[in-house]
C-alpha cells in the first residue's frame, strides 16, 4: 500500500503514543517547575551550604546525558531494590532533569530584576520573604517566559528519550508497528511528522502568550 | 569491594568506549560547523528563493523534530533508499544535520550582531563577497559564537548517547554491555558512565573558555536579540 | 580644461514609495573639493553611496574619469578600489590592528606584496598622525582617531576621489578638529573630495564648490563665497544662518 494509506491506517495508534507524550511532558514540566524554584531561591538567597548543594545538583544534572540518568533510574535502582514503571521513572527523570535547566532559567530571571525594587520594597518595611513573593517572583515569572517556552518544547522532544526505558509513547508505538509492517522508515516518517505539528502548533500558541504577558517597556 | 573491582575491570571496554563518544562528537560538531557556517551565511547574504525553500524548511525540520526520531530515519532510511551506510554513518549524518541546524542559529546571530558597517568598509575599498566575508566578517563572528558554542558541545557530547539506540558501540552502550556480562550493579556503571560524560563536559568547556579568552577582540562586547519568536529559537 | 573625475548625471533613487533622490546632476574636477550641505535627510548619504554603488541607483549614469560605474558590464569592485569611502560611523574592523586595517586592501584586492603594502600603510597613517598607534586595535582608540585611521585606510588605496560621509557628525565636539585638519590638507595636497558635513567653517575654508541640497534635489550650487554671502536662494540663506549659528564659523 502506498504511504498515504500507511500513515492513514497507523495515525490512531500513534495519536495514542502522542497522548502518553503529551502526558509525560507535562507532569515532567510540573515536576522541573516545582523543583526549579527552590533550587533557583537557594543559589540566589540561600547561605553558603545551600548554595553549593544546589550548585551541585545543577552542574551534575546538566553536565551529564539525560539518557544516562534515566538509565540509572530505570536500569540502576533495582540494584538497591527500588523497581519503578517505565512511565514512572521516565517523567521523573525527565522531571529532575527539567528542574536543573529550570533552576538555571529562573535564576537568571530573578537576578535580571533590578536590585532598586528589593531596596524598595524593604524600604516601606517588607522583610525578605514578602520581599521576594509580592516583588520578585511576579517579575521573576513573566521575565522568565520566554525560556520556559524553550523548555517546554525541549521536553516535547525529549520525551522521546523515554522509548528508551520502554515507557509506551510514541516511539514505542512506531516501533511495534514496524515491527508488524516492517516499513520502519515510513512509520517514523509519519511520526517526524507529528512532531513537526505538534511543536509547530506548541510554539506559535506560547508566542501568543508571551506577547500577551510582556511587561511593557523590559 | 567486589563491586569496585568489577568497574576496575570494565574500565578498558568504558575507555573504548569514551573514545567512541569522543570521535563521534568530533565527527557531529565538525558536520555541524560545515553545514551551519554555510546556511548562516546564506540565511544573511543569500537570495530570498534560497532561504525560504531550502534554509528554513531544513532548520524547521531538523530542529522541530527530536535527536531519537533522526536519528532513526536516518538508520531505517538507508535500507529503504537502498543505500548502504554503517549506524556509525547514519548517527553522523543525522546528529551532524541537526547540530547544523542548530550551529546556524549561533553563527547568523554573531554575523547579524557584527553591524552591516563592516561588511560596507569592506565593499568601499573593493573587495568582493568572499572576501568582505573570509577577512572581515567571519573572523568577528566566528570570536562573537564561541560563547552559545560552548553550550551546542555540552549538548552534541551529551546527545552522542542516543546513537546507543542504533547500535553504535559508545560509552553507555559499553555501561550497558558490562552490566550484561557480569550481572553487575548497574547504578555504580551507570553513575561511572554518568560521571565519565561529566569530565567529557566540564574539560571541553575549559578548554573552550581558553579558546575565547585567547582570541578576545579588544573591547567589543555582543549585543543581545530580544526580538525573536519562540519557533526560532529552540 | 579641469580633468573631470566624477561625474553624476540625473540620479534618481527610491526607497519603495519614497523617493530620495530625484534627479542629481553634477561633476568634481581633479583636486577640486565639493562640499554637500543640506537638512538631515535629504538623500545627501544616500548620494554618495550611489556613487560607488553600495545602494544602486535606480535611474541615471555616474563616471569615474571616462569609466562608466553604472554601465552594467563594468566590475564594480575595481571601481570602488579607486575610490575611497570615510564612513560617520567609521567602519573600522575591529578584530584587525591599526596597521592591519589599512593594509588588508592592498593585500587582498590589490594584492600588493606584504612588504611593499606594509611600507605605503605605514607612510599613509604616518600621513594622519597615527604611526605611533599601528599596533593599536579601533576599540583601544578614541574617535577622532578611528577616523582618522579609516581616513589613511581610504588613502592605501591611492583613490582618484574620496566620498566623506557625514566624517565628523558622531565624534565628541573637541575630537572634530584633528580630523578636519587631515582632511585639509589632503585638500591642499591635491586629492578629488566629495564631502557631506554640517561643518561651515570646513565649508567656507576649504571647498572650491558647495552643493545645498534638500528633498533630493540640488537646490543651489557655487564657489564659497557666493552661496554664503551672496545666495540667489532665500531657502539657501536660510539654511546656511540657521546651520552656521550652530556649528560655528561666521555668518
């Protein structure tokens, strides 16, 4: 049958693959998100010990491939007893590895707000900590958009990795119908394709938002 | 302990296999830089037709769509065009067209930040194109990219690791072999390999930043671009 | 009878609907100097890059001696060998020494020995006052001598004629006058100028014939003397009180 007709017959079960995808990059942004923020507060605002233990996790995250760290979660903790789902241990090792790259972008964010606010806002008697939630992180998350388009749409394509620890999104799905139909190069044609449209259609709908969100003027 | 003995032992087949890594991210770069020098250089100084229909749909296509999926169109590709080339190969050519896509950015980003008053005193004294370009332009830009290409190495080294999925004998794939051999503990050769692409990293990006310091213009600085959308810069 | 070095004939130039140059025409002898005066603006810049083709001009024909530079078959690049450019912005490549600037034209497309180019680079930049800075970088360097380093890498190339755009218009007021004085004595020396300037002291000093441009045609062109003190034009008077009050130089 002609390619068409291939892709035609094969898109339902990719779109499920695309599902789980979908899925595992958003729990792995939720994750990052969740794990960017504070490591970010303790370079920026935290004592010398919390520096340097966040600068660790940082520089080792982002110094080494993430397939090896999904490898170590997948293929290593059972040798120390602990057995996690594919799906398991991929969004939390994309999710760990999101939350260094975050970490870094938000760092970045809150150093760009000028140091005249903080002086202000302690100066009508704010202590650190309102200081930094009514003041900084406001700026901090419009001013960081932009990068966070960025990673959302790395991790779009990251996710893939996750095939690798034989988590079911799309790749997995490609490969199973390869090997039914053994036109391999067609079906991962077809799922080039949906990635194509899929960060495509991701990227103009973040641009609209961040044109939305732009503080006037930075 | 028995275990450490164990990595001891693997040590030789983690070495090959660094070199692997090494050779491999040596052959993607050096594609990459070819490549995306020329594309750059088209996207700033070629005609319209060319950008449009050959520059920016390659870009799209290899930035939009991820290293894994190349990386196996490129590998099931080649049976399919009945052309014959090793994983080795279809790793190269996939990662290495990728990095260009990317390694454009970097280069049309220092060229458009050089200011068009170069390239003018360069036309004003009589010099062509070429020239205008191999003596004023690229040297300034090529000192300007050091910087966004010290993280496109980071990047290239660490995705090297994919080309385990098509079967090119790397650093994890070594990890992977000895944890099959000796049933051994597969956290300790993991976190060995995860440490050994570390190092890779972090002397890559000394050695990078000694590059930049050497070949430093005396008091310029780059400008930075805040006007792009999203689709172009990933 | 003056050689005629340059000449412009009906040049015509639009910038999509805008039109900026509408119909030019006139000629530079040999060591004379012409001085283009005029509001911001009026094309004045976008002349002189006609002339030595960075921006083509849609409509009219430029000679250089008797070469043609608009004729379609003539290779623009020799062209603009022998004709030098002194940018506002100076234009120095910044990744290349004093010395290097003014050198890499002849080596690269005059392809003159490297001893032999080192030799009449260093005479031209002794020539501007800066052979003691030849291993200098343009960033290590004030304006004024950025210019004036551009001014001796124009000068490398033995030009027949040399387009100044606008050469003081971005240096700090006391920086001004060492470049205006190379530039007065290249006049004095013999060398073919066109110059863009505000400068009315320049002006009246130096040029044997000033051209009062505005909304890209000539206005009124003549010798020093008759257009500052006995203009025909009532715009010219008064462009040239209002311009002279600012810049110096007397009414």
């Amino acid at each position: 049958m002609s390619f068409l007709t291939l892709a035609w017959e094969i898109l339902p079960k990719l779109l499920q693959g695309t599902i789980v995808t979908i899925e595992l990059t958003l729990i792995a942004i939720l994750i990052g998100f969740f794990i960017g923020i504070p490591v970010a507060m303790g370079r920026v605002y935290g004592n010398k010990f919390i520096y340097v233990l966040c600068t660790f996790f940082v520089e080792i995250i982002r110094g080494t491939p993430l397939l090896t760290q999904l490898f170590i979660l997948y293929f290593g903790l059972p040798s120390v007893g602990i057995m996690l789902s594919p799906f398991t241990a991929a969004y939390i090792g994309i999710g760990i590895n999101s939350g260094a790259y975050q970490a870094e972008y938000f760092r970045g964010a809150i150093q760009s707000v000028k140091r005249e606010q903080l002086i202000a806002a302690y100066s009508i008697g704010m202590n650190q900590m309102q200081a930094i939630r009514h003041i900084i992180l406001p700026q901090m998350l419009r001013l960081v958009i932009p990068s966070w388009s960025n990673e959302l749409i790395y991790l779009v394509k990251y996710s893939s990795m996750a095939y690798m620890i034989q988590a079911p999104e799309i790749m997995s799905q490609g490969r199973a119908i390869a090997s039914r139909t053994y036109r391999t190069f067609e079906v991962f044609i077809v799922i080039a394709l949906i990635y194509l449209v899929l960060v495509s259609i991701l990227s103009k709908f973040l641009d609209r938002i961040e044109r939305k969100v732009r503080i006037p003027g930075l | 302990m028995d275990q450490l003995n164990l990595v001891w032992q693997g040590l030789p087949s983690l070495l090959s296999g660094t070199l692997v890594t090494i050779i491999l991210t040596i052959y993607f770069l050096a594609l990459g830089f070819l490549l995306g020098l020329l594309l750059a250089l088209g996207r700033v100084y070629g005609s319209r037709f060319l950008q449009l229909l050959v520059i920016r749909p390659f870009e799209r296509f290899f930035r939009a769509v991820p290293a894994l999926v190349l990386l196996f169109l490129f590998y099931f590709g080649s049976s399919f065009f009945r052309v014959d080339i090793s994983a080795f190969m279809a790793a190269v050519l996939a990662m290495g067209l990728r990095s260009a896509a990317y390694q454009s950015e970097i280069f049309r980003g220092a060229i458009q930040s050089i200011g068009e008053g170069q390239m003018r005193a360069a036309r004003s004294i009589g010099m062509n194109m070429l020239q205008s370009i191999r003596y004023v332009i690229l040297p300034q830009a090529l000192r300007l990219s050091i910087p966004p290409w010290t993280n496109e190495y980071a990047v290239v080294l660490k995705d090297s690791s994919l080309a385990y999925a098509v079967g090119v004998t790397e650093l994890l794939r070594q990890g992977r072999y000895i944890v099959a051999r000796t049933f051994g503990n597969a956290l300790l050769i993991y976190t060995v390999c995860a440490l050994i692409y570390f190092m890779l990293v972090f002397v890559g990006n000394q050695f990078l930043r000694i590059l930049e310091e050497k070949y430093k213009i005396p008091g310029y600085e780059i400008k930075t671009r805040k006007d792009q959308t999203v689709l172009e810069r990933i | 009878m003056p050689n005629v070095i340059l000449q412009v004939e009906d040049i015509h130039k639009n910038y999509g609907k805008l039109s900026v140059l509408k119909g030019i025409s006139f000629q530079v002898n040999q060591g004379e100097t012409t001085v283009i005066i005029g509001p911001s603006g009026t094309g004045k810049s976008t002349l002189l890059t006609c002339i030595n083709q960075l921006t083509p001009p849609d409509q009219g024909r430029i000679w250089l001696e008797k070469k043609e530079i608009t004729h379609p078959d003539t290779d623009i690049n020799i062209i603009r060998s022998s004709i030098g450019m002194v940018f506002q912005h100076f234009n120095l490549f910044t990744h290349l020494s004093v010395l290097d600037n003014v050198r890499l034209g002849l080596l690269v497309v005059k392809k003159i020995p490297r001893n032999e180019a080192t030799e009449m680079s260093m005479e031209k930049l002794n020539q501007v006052g800066l052979g003691d800075k030849i291993n200098a970088y343009p960033a290590e360097l004030s304006g004024g001598q950025q210019q004036r380093v551009s001014i001796a890498r124009a000068l490398a190339m033995n030009p027949k004629l040399i387009l100044f755009d606008e050469p003081t218009s971005a240096l700090d007021p006391e920086l001004i006058g060492e470049v205006l004085n190379v530039m007065t004595k290249l006049a004095e020396n013999g060398m073919t100028m066109l110059v863009v300037s505000h400068e009315m002291g320049f002006a009246r000093a130096v040029a044997n014939d000033i051209i009062f441009m505005e909304k890209g045609v000539i206005v009124e062109e003549g010798k020093p003397d008759v257009m500052f003190q006995h203009s025909e034009n009532p715009r010219t008077q008064e462009f040239l009180h209002k311009i002279t009050e600012l810049y110096g130089g007397k009414a």
